[in-house]
C-alpha cells in the first residue's frame, strides 16, 4: 500500500530494503543460515558516480534474494566514495535504505528536491542517473534509492540465474 511519503514524491511501493555489508559472501550464508534467504543473484560492478557533489569511481557488489513480494539486496563497497560505505564506516552493518522502481528519474529528483530532499549519491555521473541515493538526513538515517525500471530485466535476470542453480 503506497503512503504518504511515497505520494508526495511521486513513488510507488518499496521493492527491495538495502543492507549495507562488510563482507557480501559471509553475509549471503549468514541469512541463509539464520532466515533461509536462498538464491543470490550477485552483480559486481565498477560504476562512475557522484558523491556528495564529488566525481568518483564506484565498487559495489551485491546480491538479490526474493522473500515473499520483497527484495533484500545485500551491498558490499569495494572501492571509492559511497553511501554504503560511509553507513558501515559510521553504524556498522544493517539496513541503510529502501529501493523504489522509477520511471520519471527527473520527476521524481525533482519531486525531492521541492521536499528539501537533496542527492547523496548517483550514478552514471551526470544528468540522467539510473540509480540515486537520496540524501538520509531527512528521512531519519534511512536512504530511498530511486532506480530505473531499464535496470528491473537485470536484477530479475540475476536472480532467475540463481534461482536455477542446483
């Protein structure tokens, strides 16, 4: 059920929450192990972003596991200037946002911004992001990730890749 804060920017309900991790492989078994979150797709990938208003070349590696109608992604940085690492620098591991599909990126950057709601990180670098962090100090310490639907067939793919490994 859509909200009020996905109403005012535009959104419609959260796909996936995002766990900020030391260690993606550890972290794959460990929720395996505890909640039996099976079939990991994984990405790895070395991105162009902007942080915080500075240019930076990106490492991430993450993994995708259905529960239910929601995704869990795990993030693990790897290299360069990233929410993700600076939430594990500051609190440690745990859940540092909530993912939403998006179709209109420059409708919804500026349904943020009219909210006081700034960007703290995106990639590719430059004016037609597919994936943004919004800035979490105002939504309480909890980033929203905006991400284009063209990256969907990917993450799906990932995971159906998964999903058929014995």
């Amino acid at each position: 059920m859509t909200g009020a804060f996905e109403n005012a920017l535009g959104l419609g309900d959260p796909y996936h929450i995002g766990i900020a991790v030391w260690d993606l492989d550890g972290a794959m078994a460990r929720l395996g192990e505890t909640l039996g979150l099976a079939g990991w797709g994984t990405l790895e990938a070395e991105v162009p972003a902007i942080y915080r208003g500075t240019e930076t070349l990106t490492g991430i590696r993450s993994a995708f596991a259905r529960t239910g109608g929601l995704i869990v992604e795990l993030v693990q940085p790897t290299g360069g200037a990233f929410s993700a690492q600076t939430f594990l620098d500051e609190r440690g591991e745990g859940i540092y946002h909530l993912g939403y599909w998006v179709e209109d990126m420059a409708g919804a950057l500026s349904r943020a911004a009219r909210a006081g709601i700034g960007v703290d990180w995106s990639t590719p670098a430059g004016d037609s992001p597919f994936a943004v962090y919004l800035d979490s100090g105002p939504t309480l310490g909890v980033h929203i990730e905006l991400v284009g639907v063209a990256m969907r067939p990917v993450i799906d793919a990932a995971i159906a890749k998964a999903v058929a490994i014995p």
